[in-house]
C-alpha cells in the first residue's frame, strides 16, 4: 500500500487491548532499583495515579539515625526549591511505614552519562548541546547559592527520548541557607583538590569537576583549552563562573566557524584561477583582420602632351579600414554545482 491508498483510507483510531484506568493515589506498584553500596540510601520506582515515581529512603540500619534522616530532608528541602527542565524535580517528603522517612522524585527514563560513554562516544553535535544543558542546570543552581558537590557521570541522567540531560542526585548538596552538614563530600575522582585537602567547596571547585566531565563527553579531543583552565591546579586561575565556560566554548566555536570560511574562500578563489587558467590555455589564438596599406605610386607626366586628356574612369581603391579586433573569449561561468560541492565539503570539515 502507498501513500496515496493510505490518505484514501478512513480508519477509527483506537486502543490496540482494552486499557486499565490508573487507580487511586495509593502506590500500586514498588520496585527496588538501586542500593547503594557504600552508603546509606535505597530507591524504588514506584506507580501512582498512572505515573511513575522514584522513592529514595534510607537503608534499615539508617533508618533511626537523626544525621542521616537530616540529611535526607536537607536534600529534599534543596531539591524541592529546583524547577528547571534540566534538574529532576522532587515533588513531596513522605513516610511510610515499611521504608520510613522518603523523597519522592521524578522518575526519568534514560540511562546516566557513564554508561552512555561506555557504548560510545558521543558526536560532535550531540556532545556540545549535552555540555550546553549541563551548564545551564549548574548555571541555574549557582544563581540559588546552590552547590551540587558531587558532579559525576552517574549524576548525569540522559533521557531515552532526546538524550536531554537531567541533574539527579542533590544527597551532598549545599546551600548559604544550610549550618547542617558543611563537611567536604562528593566522589574523589571528580572533586576539586582543594576540597579534598579539607578546603570548603565553592563555584570554582565545582567548575573543576565540570572540567573533567567536559573532558570525558568530548573525550579529550575537543575544548582543550577550555577543560585545562578549569581544572587548573590554582581555584584562582580557573573560570569564575559556568557562563564564563559556556562563553569560552562558544568563542572557539565563532573561531573555527571563521576559519571555515576561509577555507571556502580560499578553495572558490584556487577553483576560480584555475578556471580562468584552463580557458586561456584552451582557446584559439586570437586572430586580427590583415590590413593592406596601399602606397601612393607616382605617375609620369608626359613632356608635351597632345590634347587634355579625360580623367580615368577608374578611381584608384581606398585603403581598407581595419576592423575592431575581437575581444578575447570570457572564460566561463563557474558551475553553481561546483560551488555547492565545495561549500558542502567545507560544511562537513566544520561539522
């Protein structure tokens, strides 16, 4: 069947099996989904009202410890103050009577950063606008006085539909509103010297963890530059900001986009000269109309002569006037084709 047969093909649409109508706003389904090994919380996916949540509470052996119960309403507090569609949105602190004190997030549906770059690596396209996302979610924290203190690749979660980015995971997280729990956290990989050695996190020291994760989606091969200064040894040598970074990476997109196009210039301007050359080369000699001078030729004037004579009938024939020389054929026009081949090739060098 074509296209054609099917605009002419009139059709109910419908449910392919009878649906199931959600039920009421009590959870009918749990399911545990990670445990982490090292420390002290759990999560569930749960469904309510025909939506699906996430659950976070603490272990059983945490479950009675006023430290760790602080620091999940500390987190929720945090992460309830967030809405930017980047950020996983938390939504309500529950208890239930099995698990106890929980958070219920956002479910998202994707995998994280980490195993996204154990498949493959990402494209050029693809990876700039996940560094672009991922600076606008940091970008929007900083402005709340808000620190993440724990940027890794398994706090980066990518949607299935769209690999957008969504920031996940504010257990460590910080604000100037907070006296609770100031201690230096986050994962020694990705934390900032200085914050390892027993100094408090700041914007730089989380510009430092942006760093290596930047290097990671781009797997060192791009915005060099961009990862060394945020990683510098020096928090004062580092960018002040996640604007600055982002305006540095776009400033070195403007230079390449510049020199692509001087590379196009440059290959029209060969492909012209070479043109104009091959003409030339090819065409005829050109040739000039031979002009005949006719030189004045003296005639003798008899001695005597008897009676006048008649002048002659014939008049002596006038130089022929030379014609205008033919211009030199015009090489000519270049082929639009051509130039479109050049600047697509162009094109894909840039992207």
């Amino acid at each position: 069947m074509n296209i054609r047969d099917l605009l002419n093909v009139e059709e109910t649409s419908g449910f392919f099996s009878n649906p199931s109508a959600p039920e009421s706003g009590e959870i009918s389904s749990r399911m545990l989904i990670h445990t982490s090994s090292g420390g002290a919380f759990c999560l569930f996916r749960i469904e309510r009202q025909g939506k699906f949540r996430v659950l976070k509470c603490l272990k059983e052996e945490y479950r009675g410890d006023a430290l760790y119960v602080g620091l999940l309403r500390k987190e929720f507090e945090i992460g309830s103050s967030l809405d930017h569609p980047n950020i996983c949105r938390y939504y309500s602190f529950t208890q239930l009577d099995d698990l106890g004190n929980c958070i219920e997030m956002e479910w998202v549906h994707g995998r994280t950063l980490g195993q996204a770059l154990k498949k493959s690596a990402f494209s050029r396209a693809e990876g700039d606008r996940i560094i672009e996302e991922l600076c606008e979610a940091l970008s929007f924290l900083h402005s709340r006085q808000i620190l993440h203190r724990d940027l890794t690749p398994s706090n980066v979660m990518l949607t299935a539909s769209g690999n957008n980015v969504k920031l996940i995971d504010f257990g460590f997280s910080d604000s100037d509103e907070f006296s609770m729990l100031k201690t230096p956290a986050g994962t020694r990989s990705f934390t900032a010297p200085e914050v390892l050695n027993g100094r408090d996190a700041d914007i730089r020291s989380e510009i430092w963890s942006l760093g290596v994760l930047i290097g990671l989606i781009t797997g060192g091969r791009r915005h060099r530059s961009v990862v060394r200064r945020c990683c510098a040894e020096n928090p004062s040598a580092r960018y002040a900001s996640v604007s600055e970074v982002r305006d540095a990476i776009h400033k070195r997109r403007g230079w390449m986009l510049w020199i692509v196009l001087f590379v196009i210039l440059l290959a029209l301007s060969f492909f012209l000269q070479k043109r104009d050359a091959d003409s030339q080369a090819g065409a005829p000699a050109p040739q000039r109309d031979t002009v005949i001078l006719l030189q004045e030729v003296p005639v003798p004037v008899p001695s005597a002569p008897a009676s006048p004579q008649k002048p002659s009938a014939t008049r002596p024939e006038k130089p022929v006037a030379p014609r205008p020389e033919k211009p030199a054929p015009s090489p000519s026009r270049v082929d639009s084709g051509v130039v479109d081949e050049i600047f697509h090739q162009a094109t894909e060098l840039f992207n």
